[in-house]
C-alpha cells in the first residue's frame, strides 16, 4: 500500500491531508487484520473525493489482502489511469494477476514497475520467476543477476538465481548462489530448507 508525494493528488476544493488521515487509518486497521473496517474507511474517502488516485490504489491493495483478486485488479486499474506513475499499485496488480493466473498480465505490470523503478527488488525477482516458469531461461536469469546486481545479499534473488542456474547447469554458480541465500538469509526465511536440501543434492555432483 502505497503513499506517494501528496501534489500529485492535491484538488484545490478539498484539502489533500483530510484523505490522507483516511488512507493512514485504513492502512492502521489492515496492520491489524481488519480489513473491512479499513475498507470501510477508503469508502468514506472515495465518497469525498471518487478519482483520487491514491484512495482508489490503497483499497485495490486491501482486496489482494482479502483474497478478492479481480476486484483488486479493477481498483488498481482505475488508479493507474489516474496517476501512470504509481509504482506499487501496477506491482500490487501484477500479484493480482499472477493469483488470478495471467502470468502475461503479470509480466506487464512488473516490466511498468521496473520502467519507473529499475532497481525494484521484488518486481526483478518475480518477474524472473514467471519467465522461468514460461519457458524464458535466459530472460530469467537476466532479471536474478539484475536483482543480485542491485541487492547482494537478498536471499529470495539468489535462491532464485540459484535454480536457474542449476537448470542452465551452471552447477557451480548455482551452488555458490544457494550458500550464500542461506548464509545471509534471516532465520525464518522460508526457502531456507529447499535451498539446504538442493545445495546437497548439487554438492553431491561434485
């Protein structure tokens, strides 16, 4: 859920901050798993000011939170023609569609997200996943090595890359990608143990 810059959305007949007091209390309720009531409060704001970009992004994100996808993907696409510059809401509608099945879809809204933000850590590691998984080896792997490029360390990039390279059988690439995933991983990172158990397995071929 995100906040841009608040000129973007200032209307000169109602003071940006009052919808901003909205967004930042329904984005207080769904910190707390109550995502009706913050809902409910997108809706008061929305029935103040029914275009406002940032209104419209924040409530399609609260759908993905509550599993209703399609309906995610219709608020964020109202958002982005209001403002094309908002970052989060296309990545927002790309996991959307990723849930809803359109791996295509998808890979247009992460390739909008990488256009405005080309370091985009999330947006290159599943929009590398989602080539993978089409069949598209190379253009994965161009997307890990950008993510690995830009964030060394994040475990989700190499473990990524790590597989892809195993599957490319750069075996040794790949086994130094799965040591260094599990060496800088926070504990609770849940690929933890199939990156463990493939980093044996690959070990085992030397």
């Amino acid at each position: 859920m995100g906040r841009p810059a608040s000129s973007v959305y200032r209307r000169p007949d109602f003071p940006f901050e009052y919808l901003e007091a909205f967004v930042e209390q329904a984005i207080s309720f769904c910190e707390q798993g109550e995502f009706d009531r913050g809902l409910a409060v997108l809706e008061r704001a929305l029935e103040q000011d029914p275009g406002n970009a940032l209104v419209m992004a924040n409530r399609g994100a609260v759908w993905f939170l509550k599993g209703a996808y399609q309906k995610a993907v219709d608020d964020l696409s109202r958002a982005v023609v209001r403002d094309p510059r908002l970052t989060t809401a296309y990545y927002n509608r790309a996991r959307a569609h990723e849930a809803l099945g359109d791996a295509q879809a998808a890979i247009g809204d992460y390739t909008r997200v990488l256009i405005l933000q080309p370091d985009h850590r999330e947006a290159l590691t599943n929009r590398g996943v989602l080539y993978v998984r089409d069949g598209s080896l190379e253009a994965g792997l161009a997307d890990f090595d950008k993510a690995v490029l830009h964030h060394p360390d994040d475990s989700d990039a190499l473990f990524n890359r790590g597989l892809a390279r195993a599957m490319s059988q750069n075996y040794r690439g790949a086994r130094e990608d799965l040591q260094r995933a599990v060496e800088k991983a926070p504990e609770a990172w849940a690929q933890k143990p199939d990156a463990l158990q493939i980093l044996s397995h690959l070990k085992s071929l030397e």
